[in-house]
C-alpha cells in the first residue's frame, strides 16, 4: 500500500533554531542523518557558491528548512516549483494558491512572504531620492521584481519632485487576469496631493506578454491629457512582462 508523505510545520516560533531539541524527535532524539547531512550540504554549498550554484528546488528547500525543521522538504519544494514554474513564482503567489498545495500552511507562507518583501525592499531601495530617469535600469529592475509575477493585474504609479526623484510609489488598483480599473482623474488628483511634478505609470501583464492593448493605450492618453491639463509631466507607461517590461514612449505609444 503506497503511502503519502505529509508536512507538519514546527510549532515553534518562526526564528527557533531549526534544531530546536524542545520538537519530539524520531531515533533517540536525534535528526535523521539523511536529512541532517543534506541540509548541511546544501546549507555549505549556498555559502560556497551562492544562489548560483543551486537550482531552484534547492534555494525554496532553504526558505523551506525554518518551517519545516523536522523533515525533508525536497518533496514539497518540488511540488510547488511544478505547481508555480519557478522559485519567483513560488515566493510571489497568492496566499490562497499556495495553502492548496499540501504540506504548506502559516508558517510556510510566512517564510515565503518574508523572502518577498526583502527582495522588493532592496529592489525600491536602489530607486527611493534617486534621479529615476538616470537609474532607469533600477527602476525596470524594481518594476520587474515588484510585479512581474503576480497573477492578476496591478497598476502602480511612481510620483517624482521637479528634479525626477521619487517621492511616492503607490499602488492605485488591482483588477483581475486581465484587466484593473484605472481612473485618470484620481492619478492627476494624487499627484497634485503629493506635490509630484510628474510621473511613471507602471502595470503589469499576467500573460507574460507586455504589448499593449488598445485600453492600455487609450488609457494611458486619458492619462496624459490630464497631466497636461495641470501642468504635469507623463514620462513613461510600463508594462511588465514576464521576462521583459516595454516602454510606450521607447515604443512610440506615448506622444511627447
């Protein structure tokens, strides 16, 4: 009779040791060598060689050591690489998405989520009192790290002073797989609220495919007419593909 493997999450605080004696153990007491002696080897090769020398499965079983201290989770970090695609994907899905995958709950999600916020922190901190337009390549990276693989459409909008450094970044909507609402006026009144002399509007394709639609760029007009209007500056629209992001104004979308 073939028997399924099931995950428990420790039931101890998320920064406990992960060899925490106060968890019941197996064979006297003791972590089974097998999973002792690979966590070290991979624990040495990540200090070794980095993340480059470890395909993804391995870098989630890392994440995945501090949840699951007891057991071995190369099943489970396999099984949500084959749900997800890739360990971006796995750091960056929804929260529902990932507790139906089996073995995984709080614990788990919050060592994800944790790896997730870090890498958009230190993505938006090379951007934030930056001149964004000579930093261009920071912001694609942050633009990139921040949405490319979410699942459902995100609009965000970067709020720059006179001298096109960042003083905002914010979130105006979120919509489904393919579409979020957009409201023109409410970007312009924001900007007004922030004191922005201009901005970068920024959203993403769940398709992985960044070419704009014809809402995109009808929008993206409404946009800027009404910044003309108010004396404000539209730099760019940013859609965020799965590997690449597209400009309107390198496209010719955006009309100067």
């Amino acid at each position: 009779m073939t028997q399924t493997r099931a995950f428990h999450e420790a039931p101890l605080s998320l920064f406990d040791a992960d060899e925490a004696v106060s968890l019941p153990l197996a064979q006297g007491g003791k972590l089974p060598s097998y999973i002792a002696d690979h966590r070290k080897r991979l624990r040495a090769r990540f200090r070794d060689g980095g993340a480059q020398a470890m395909p993804d499965y391995e870098l989630l079983e890392l994440v995945l050591f501090r949840a699951i201290p007891r057991q071995d989770v190369k099943p489970l970090a396999r099984a949500l690489i084959d749900r997800f695609g890739d360990f971006n994907r796995v750091v960056s899905a929804p929260v529902p998405r990932l507790m139906d995958v089996a073995g995984v709950g709080e614990a788990v999600v919050t060592e994800l989520k944790i790896v997730e916020a870090a890498a958009q922190r230190m993505a938006r901190a090379r951007i934030l009192q930056a001149h964004v337009i000579s930093s261009w390549d920071a912001v694609l990276d942050y633009c990139h790290t921040t949405m490319a693989h979410r699942e459902t459409e995100q609009f965000r909008v970067l709020f720059l002073d006179r001298k096109n450094v960042l003083i905002a970044d914010e979130e105006q909507a979120k919509g489904t797989v393919d579409h979020v609402p957009v409201y023109p006026r409410e970007i312009a009144k924001r900007a007004l609220e922030l004191n922005a002399s201009a901005l970068i509007l920024v959203h993403n394709h769940p398709s992985g495919d960044p070419t704009p639609s014809q809402s995109d760029i009808d929008m993206t007009a409404q946009v800027q007419a009404a910044c003309q209007a108010l004396g404000l500056t539209l730099h760019d629209h940013l859609i965020v593909g799965r590997s690449r992001e597209l400009s309107f104004r390198s496209a010719g979308y955006l009309a100067s």
